[in-house]
C-alpha cells in the first residue's frame, strides 16, 4: 500500500479562493512574522513571489501608512490581485527573483513558498540581499513538507515544480551564506482531527476527505529571518 499521500502545495494553483473558503491554519506563523515586522523601523518592504493572495496584505498590515509594498511574482497571471484593503501603497511588479530590481532598497524582504521552487535559491537569496538595506531583514516562510502527516502516512509534494519539499531545513544554512546574522527560527505545524482547520485545508489542498477521526499534521512551516549588515 502507497505510504505517501501527495498534496500539491502550490497556493497559486489554488488561487484566492483557498484563502476565502479556509481560514489559514499557519496564521500562526502569519501572526509571529507581523509581529516581527512591527518591532523593525520600516518605510518600504517587499514580498517576492508575492502569488495570488498571498500573505501580501498581512505584510501591508504590519507597515505604516506611509509605506511602499513591492509585491513581486515572475509570473504576470498572479496580477492583478486586489490590494484594496491594505493600509499601505502596493506596487505589483512582474520580475523574477534571480534578475531582482527593485525601484529602490527596501528595509525587509520577505517571501513565503519560493525558495522551495527554485533550482538555484542561494542565487535567489543572493539576488534579494542586495535590495535589504545595511540593517534590514530577509524573512523567509518555508515548509518542511515531509514532516506532515495523515494519520502515520508520511506527506509528500505532488507537484512537479517544487525543486525541494524540504528546504525549510536549510534557511538557517541559506540564511548564513549571504553572511545574515542574529537568525531568528521558528516553525509551526498545525494539527487537528479530520474535520478541524487543518483537516479543511488539507481536504481544500488535495480534494482528499481525511475523514472525521485521522490525525492530521501538516507540513511544518519554517520562519527564519536574518539581519543584513
Ligand atoms: C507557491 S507560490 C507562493 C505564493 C505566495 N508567496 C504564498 O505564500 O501564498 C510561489 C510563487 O512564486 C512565484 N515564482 C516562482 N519562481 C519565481 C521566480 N524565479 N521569481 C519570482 N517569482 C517566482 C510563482 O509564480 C508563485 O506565484
């Protein structure tokens, strides 16, 4: 018998409708990282590989007024999104990661289910540090796929597009190899019985029906965030 159940963790095949139709279980980890983002002194920020609905507004809820949000995805379709309720201006911009420019540098970059999509995320971090001011952050939100569980079944990646289902193991790694410092890590993984939020999500996610009683964990999400000097 299959021991893996495949999920496709690509929200941009879901599309905004995910986020309507199921509260987000890793609000959790939305939560911490704008938390995170209140405590820094910010005036511009950037969410790359923004997708659909993202967590774009959440990051714009946790800026000023005053302040400019670069919403970046390389792909042009994920535009346009409806920004109509974030406190902030947000400007789209249609670039990919690897040839990054912005229209100046920002004081946080944060990007959520990219890295785990790229054959080349060294590049990538590398490519968004230059855009961090010196005292900015980089914040990286990134799963552990294979930590998820229904029931004892391990939970792996079905898409064909994620490069690494696991590369929320490296982003201390990562983090360290563009010469981040103070790294900050957390992860979160949401958990519940068939018919809970994480159950919804994953029933949302996959067109699977777990059933009421399977335990269900999900892909533990990690949240790293460095300092640029
Ligand atoms: C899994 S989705 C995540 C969307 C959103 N960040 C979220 O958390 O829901 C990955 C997004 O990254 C974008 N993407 C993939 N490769 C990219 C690249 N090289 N440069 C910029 N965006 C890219 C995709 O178009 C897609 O919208």
């Amino acid at each position: 018998m299959e021991d893996r159940h495949l999920i496709p963790t690509k929200s941009t095949r879901v599309g905004p409708n995910l986020h309507t139709e199921v509260v987000d279980p890793y609000y959790r980890a939305t939560a911490q990282l704008t938390s995170m983002l209140a405590g820094f002194e910010l005036s511009a920020a950037a969410d790359i590989g923004c997708g659909y609905a993202g967590i774009t507004e959440d990051i714009a809820s946790a800026l000023p007024s005053q302040a400019t949000l670069y919403a970046v995805d390389a792909d042009p379709e994920v535009f346009p999104t409806s920004h109509g309720a974030a406190s902030c201006q947000v400007i789209e911009l249609v670039q990919d990661v690897y040839q990054l420019e912005l229209p100046k540098q920002v004081d946080v970059i944060v990007c959520r289910f990219l890295l785990l999509d790229l054959t080349n995320p060294l590049a990538a971090m590398r490519a968004m540090r230059r855009w961090i001011r010196p005292g900015g952050h980089l914040a990286l939100l990134e799963p552990i796929t294979s930590t998820g569980r229904i029931g004892t079944s391990a939970i792996a990646s079905a898409s064909d597009e994620i490069v690494d289902q696991d590369i929320g193991l490296r982003l201390y790694d990562l983090l360290t190899a563009i010469d981040a410092d103070e790294i900050t890590i957390d992860a979160f993984t949401p958990v519940g019985l068939g018919a809970s939020l994480a159950g919804r999500y994953l029933a949302a996610m996959t067109g699977v029906d777990p059933g009421s009683n399977t335990f269900i964990a999900l892909p533990t999400l990690v949240l790293a965030c460095g300092h640029i000097q």
